[in-house]
C-alpha cells in the first residue's frame, strides 16, 4: 500500500465531487469521485489513504509540482485519517 495525500477536490454541476490524491513526490495520483451529500452524511474527506499501488496513475506533467507541493504541506500537518 501507498500513502497518498488530498492535492484537489472539485465539483461539477451533477452534484459529483472529485477527489485527487498525490503521492509526496506528486507523480503518482489516485482520483476518487463520489456523490456531494455523502461529504455531509459520510464523515467528510480525509487527509489522505492508502492506496494499492494498482490503483495510482501517473499525474499530468503540468500538475506534477503542485501536487507535491500540496501533498507534502498535507503529510507534515494531518495523519492519513484526519477529516479536511
């Protein structure tokens, strides 16, 4: 298994919220969607998962450095299971 942290979220108009989660180096994510009112009725988000690595593809070149910007802030400041 491999940590992965939340870099971005966003929401579309179908009510979908897509969640991407970056490895530390940012060259690996693992994007998750799921309905908005399961954020509220679920738990909220966490800060990051373990995931297989089966389950991680590789992030686009452009966001490369961003993601890794953002996953290292996530990791030094949350556990895996903290809700964000």
């Amino acid at each position: 298994m491999t940590a992965v942290w939340l870099v971005d979220r966003q929401f579309d108009s179908k009510g979908l919220v897509r969640l991407t989660y970056a490895t530390e180096d940012g060259e690996r994510v693992h994007t998750k969607e799921l309905a908005e009112q399961r954020l509220v009725t679920g738990g909220g988000v966490t800060a990051g998962r373990d995931v297989d690595e089966s389950a991680l593809g590789e992030a686009p070149a452009e966001e490369v450095e961003r993601f890794a910007a953002e996953a290292s802030r996530m990791a030094a400041e949350h556990d895996l299971d903290d809700t964000v």
